[in-house]
C-alpha cells in the first residue's frame, strides 16, 4: 500500500515532467481565499478559476457518453505518469488541483462511479497520514461519473479535519470499535464515524441514511465521503448525504447565477468558486442556504430512528 513519503516524491517526479501542471500548482498559491464563520465553522471561499472545467462540467448521460474519458490511459495527457500503488487503480497528480497536492486515483477499467469500494478509501486513508482521501457520488460533484475515481489532497488544506478531531458532534451511537456522531453544529449536514476495527458498521449507516432513488432503494449517486487518519491511527469518517446535485441558483439564467457544484471538498467547508463575481458576493447567507439545499436532512429520515434502536 502507497505511504505518505511515495505520494510525496511521485508528486515531485510529476511536477518536474509536466510544465503545463506545474503552472498550474504554481499559480495555485496565488489564488484569493476569504473566510466566513458560521456558528464557529470557518467556511473558506476559494476564488479558483482552473476549477471552471469540472464545476461546469456537464455530466447528464447524453454529454457524458458523447465524450472520450479524459481518466481512461488512452486520453490521458502523454505528460501524466502513473504511480501503481494501489491494486486495480492508477494514481494521478490533477493538472486542475484544489490542494497543494492533488490526486485523482483512478480505476484502471472504465467503470461508473456506483461500483465504488469504499474499503479501498478506508485502507488508503489509514495508510497516508497526513492526506484526506474522498469520494463524490456520481450526482454528487463527480465530474467523470462514467469512470470511477477517488482523490486525495492535504489534510491540512481543510478545516474540517482538526476541527471533527475536537469537536465530534453528537453521539448517536456505538456499535464495537465505532462511535457514530451527528454533527449538528456545521452549516453542512454531516455523520462523522470514528472507527477502530470492523469497517462494515460505517458501510451499513453510509447506505441507510441516504435518499431513496426512484426504486425505494438508497441512492448511492447522492454521497459525499472524507476519510482520514488521526495520530492515533483511527479512522475519521465524513459522511454528507446530498438532496440534490447543484442548487438551483447553479441554473439561473439572469444575474443571480452562481457558479457552484459542491462536491467533497465544497461540502467539507471549502467553498470553490470559479467567477471572480461569485466570490466577491457570497454572503453568509448564500452559504447557509447552499448547504441547505444540496443536504439531506437525514436527521428527519425515519431511518435513522431504525438504526439508534437497533
């Protein structure tokens, strides 16, 4: 399994070989951030032009299949290597990065999003201290919803981390080595797991607690997911369960559009925006009711309800 220093130095080997990427990281740290705190949450706004690709990215059926997978090797850039690290999937560096360090880890056969193994996530994160690893479901932030992929990023660049190390939220339950908490204190709707052992108690909670897809089943398209792993080796599980995949305001055609389609990253508390005009008029409000209407309030699920009596 890949450690934080391989991760490190193939980051390194790729910057060196790709001018294009390394631009862009370069330019990375010149991007203008500004914070807004609600309820002792810093949400941080990030004006990050390069991120205009995915955030417009039209991912209905129809555009997705009339275009060549850009994850697939074969349309790969010829200046992006691989790291073969983890079985069945080749780790990327993103050449439009949100983190200091960025990787898409990307599965050698085309396949959807929904044919996730979220043990790979899990084992990956307990294994590179220092790093997030994440998850967009395929209506949920995932630019290439045909091809599935993961990424992973600095822990450090979100907030959220140290912050659900100090502040767990509420405790709903225990089941063996895993304490499942509602974070009711973030403008986001949030489950954080902390686990120890067996793994299968936060794939069972992930999989109740989502919307129901058109069949009654859970909509496995509708999740964002961060994993990491604190200096105690435990495993921190973010789950936000999604209502929708953009808010409306995403499809305005007047002046009031705004060019967000929050995905883990935005869901973990920092906020991309692409338009200068759109960050420059963000207001505390506009936050609030982004989170709110893109969230699952799976607190008024009867689902939940099930799980604590079970």
């Amino acid at each position: 399994m890949i450690s934080p220093v391989a991760l490190k130095t193939f980051f390194d080997r790729q910057i060196a070989c790709w001018p294009q990427a390394a631009a862009r990281y370069a330019d990375l740290a010149k991007v203008d951030k500004r914070i807004i705190e609600i309820g002792g949450f810093p949400v941080i706004l990030q004006h990050n032009p390069l991120r205009a690709v995915s955030t417009n990215a039209s991912v209905d059926a129809v555009s997705v299949a009339s275009r060549p997978c850009f994850l697939c090797r074969e349309n790969r850039p010829a200046e992006q290597i691989v790291l073969d690290a983890v079985e069945g999937y080749d780790i990327l560096v993103n050449p439009y990065p949100i983190f200091p360090m960025h990787f898409t880890i990307s599965a050698k056969k085309h396949r959807p999003q929904c044919d996730v193994d979220l043990g790979v996530a899990m084992d990956m994160a307990l294994h590179l201290h220092g790093f997030v690893v994440f998850f967009n479901g395929a209506n949920a932030g995932a630019s290439a919803p045909d091809h599935l992929h993961l990424q992973a990023g600095n822990s450090d660049f979100l907030p959220i981390v140290a912050y659900a190390e100090t502040h767990e939220g509420e405790l709903m339950s225990v089941e063996g080595g895993t304490k499942i908490f509602a974070m009711d204190q973030l403008p986001m709707y949030a489950v954080h797991f902390i686990s120890d052992t067996d793994f299968r108690v936060v794939q069972r909670w992930i999989d109740w607690l989502l919307p129901d897809d058109n069949n009654g089943m859970p909509n496995r398209d509708l999740r964002n997911l961060l994993f990491w792993a604190d200096s105690s080796n435990r495993l921190h599980t973010l789950f936000f369960p999604r209502l929708k995949h953009r808010p409306d305001r995403y499809y305005a055609v007047d002046d009031s559009r705004m060019l967000v389609s929050p995905g883990a990253v935005d869901m973990s508390g920092v906020l991309i925006l692409p338009r200068r005009v759109d960050f420059e008029r963000v207001s505390r409000a506009d936050v609030i009711n982004i989170y709110d209407e893109v969230g699952f309030r799976y607190k008024d699920s009867p689902r939940l309800k099930s799980l604590l009596l079970l």
